[in-house]
C-alpha cells in the first residue's frame, strides 16, 4: 500500500509448454466473465498486451484449430489487494486464442470450464444402494477435479451413467434437492437451497457495493468492489441505505466479473437468491412451478 492507496493486484497464469507461465502489472491485462452454480460451463475473457514473441507464437499455434494436437491449455486468473493478497477468481481451459490488429500487440483468450472433458467417455456404474458422496467424488475423479461435498448425503440406488464426463455433473444434480458444478478445479455439490459454508461477504455503501441492488426475479443483482472472499454458492448479506426493504441474507448462483490493471473496472455482479432467517432459500411464488388443474 503507497501513499494510502490499497494498490490492486491481477495475475494471470498461463500454461506454456508443460509449464504455468505468471504475467502481472505492470503488463496490460483485462479480463471479464461468468461463473454458474449449475452444469453450464464456465467461461472467461481475458486479453494481454506485450507478451514475448516466442510466447505468442507457442500459445497460437498449441491452440490453433489447425493444430492435430490438442491437448488442454490452463489458464487461471488471481485478483486481489496489496493489503488482502491475491485469491482465485477463475480456472479453466483456453478455447481460442486470436491477436489483435497492429500497431497493438495483444491477445485475446477465450477460455471455459471443463472444455476439454467434453469429449472424454465415461462409465459409471454403482450397483445397489450407494451414498450421494461416494457417487459424486467417482463422478470428480473421472473429471479430474477435487469434490467439495456440502449436501445432505443420501442413498441412491442403482446409479448407472455412460456419456461424456461433463455431461455427468448435470446427471448428478437430478439426484434431487442438490445442486452440482464445477467452480474452477473442483466439483461442488451442495444442498440447493443451502448457501456454501464459510464467512459471509457483507455489502455496503462502506464496505464496496457500487450503486443499490437491482431487484430480479429471483432476488437481487448487485455491483461491488473486487475481494478475494466472494465464492460462487456463497453467501451475501446485504445492507443498502437507500432500499432497506431488499437488506437482508443472499445466495450467489451466478459470479461474474470485469477487471483491468489499468483501467476502472474492478468489480464482481453476483445474481443471488434471498435466503430465509433459516438460512434456506426463497423461492420466489412467481416462479413455482403451477399445481395442474384436476
């Protein structure tokens, strides 16, 4: 920290033949995107001015459709605060790799969660009756990913699954009352109506909200300052001057962000759903589903 000044911090980390490369200010770095706490991929954008030739050349050609062997390129971004450290707010595959026009010499990565397990065929078969948890840490090894188990866990009998591993994490949250997703490099399974343990970020016009909080249809949107505490499936309680009546405690189903080591941005948008004093969530009656008329 200078002159009273929390100065920012982003690095990106790049895999460069075999190898995780870190790049950091003073270098140009932009990076936006979204994380969901539901089977959807994740995905982000981030672009990086002035790498080395030798670097460039490697990542567009390793990444190039054209290119027989495509093996997985991974990319994670950091952020954070010189008082607070970095922390992680997005690992995935790079999908794309495109440069800028000249004079600038950038480029643009397209990236997404489990891209390169798409294509991986699994089999997955667990006879008789077995616990929820000992079917999902079959589901993460066979996707490469560390489990993170919060649910009730259950029994399910006869669990029985062939197809490509991403599409397995979807089958895992018909499992009922849970909710799966891959959240960087672990697979995450969870009580739906439950917000992940852990502290709970509190949002105020003191504390880094940016605006008030935009009512949804499922509880509220809401800008604030980048922090390295905010978890997808987290939990938010919200503290708003101007419209009290949305105060209150909120669980994070959709993360996104939008950073830059030289310009404004700095911040997350989390989409949340409200939770009860119980700590369960609301659903909105709007959206329940309608009982079918006899």
């Amino acid at each position: 920290m200078a002159d009273g000044f929390d100065n920012r911090l982003i690095t990106v980390s790049i895999e460069i033949d075999g190898q995780l490369k870190k790049f950091s200010q003073p270098m140009y770095i932009t990076a936006t995107g979204a994380k969901y706490a539901n089977p959807l991929q994740n995905e982000a954008m981030v672009t990086i001015a002035n790498l080395t030739k030798s670097d460039r050349d490697y990542l567009m050609t390793a990444v190039s459709p054209f290119n027989a062997n495509r093996t997985s390129k991974k990319l994670i971004i950091e952020a954070g605060y010189e008082s607070t450290g970095l922390g992680k707010i997005y690992e995935g595959n790079i999908v794309s790799v495109k440069p800028s026009q000249p004079p600038d010499i950038k480029l643009e990565f397209k990236c997404q969660t489990g891209q390169f397990i798409k294509g991986k065929l699994v089999s997955n078969g667990q006879p008789g009756m077995q616990s929820l948890k000992t079917i999902a840490g079959s589901v993460a090894s066979q996707a490469g990913l560390e489990l993170n188990f919060q649910a009730t866990d259950k029994q399910v009998a006869n669990y029985q699954f062939t197809g490509g591993a991403l599409k397995q994490i979807e089958k895992l949250s018909s499992a009922g009352a849970v909710s799966a997703f891959q959240d960087d490099n672990q697979l995450v399974v969870k009580d739906i109506h439950l917000p992940l343990t852990g502290p709970v970020r509190v949002l105020s016009k003191s504390s880094g909200m940016i605006g008030i909080p935009e009512v949804t249809e499922f509880g509220v949107k809401v800008t604030y300052l980048m922090d390295n505490t905010s978890k997808l499936g987290g939990a938010l309680d919200i503290q708003s001057e101007l419209y009290p009546a949305l105060n209150g405690h909120y669980q994070i189903f959709k993360l996104s962000w939008n950073i830059a080591s030289r310009e404004v941005p700095f911040y997350w948008v989390a989409e949340t759903i409200r939770l009860t004093d119980t700590g369960a969530a609301v659903i909105p009656a709007g959206i329940k589903k309608k009982k079918k008329k006899k």
